[in-house]
C-alpha cells in the first residue's frame, strides 16, 4: 500500500481525536462523579434538550466508529508494511 494512505489515515486520525475528546466534554454529567462535586450537579430543563443529547450521542459513536477504523487500518496498514520488508 503507498504512503499517501497512512499518512491520511493518521491526519483523519488526529481530527477524529480531537472531535472525539470535544463530543465528550461536551455530555451532561450523569450522575454523583467530579462535576457534582464542583458544583455541576445542578440540572436544568432545557426544552428540546433530549433531542439534543440524541444527536450529540449519534455523532459521538459515528466519530468515535471513524476512529476505530483508523486505528485498525493503520495497523493493518503496517502489518503489510513489516510483512513486505522481511
């Protein structure tokens, strides 16, 4: 395979990252952990706000899907390029 594909591979990877990292932070605290603690306990009704959280979730899994195929392409990527090379 020529290198032009897991040098996208690896960009497509560190935007999935970083999109990833930004789709968790942006979840609502569920429960008693860290945020209740700093004061991020306190919950508002928002109207429409659990059609947003099923949005926000949909995109969560399909970047965080995205992700996983990086990583496994990029390992079969390099399998192939050790395999060649012995």
């Amino acid at each position: 395979m020529p290198i032009w594909f897991a040098y996208t591979l690896i960009v497509l990877l560190i935007i999935t990252s970083v999109l990833l990292t930004l789709l968790i932070l942006l979840h609502r605290g569920k429960g008693g952990g860290l945020s209740s603690m700093f004061g991020g306990g306190v919950s508002s009704s928002l109207a429409g706000s659990s059609v947003a959280e099923k949005n926000l979730d949909r995109y969560t899994v399909l970047v965080g899907i995205v992700w996983f195929a990086c990583i496994v392409g990029l390992g079969l990527w390099l399998r192939l390029q050790l395999d060649g090379a012995a």
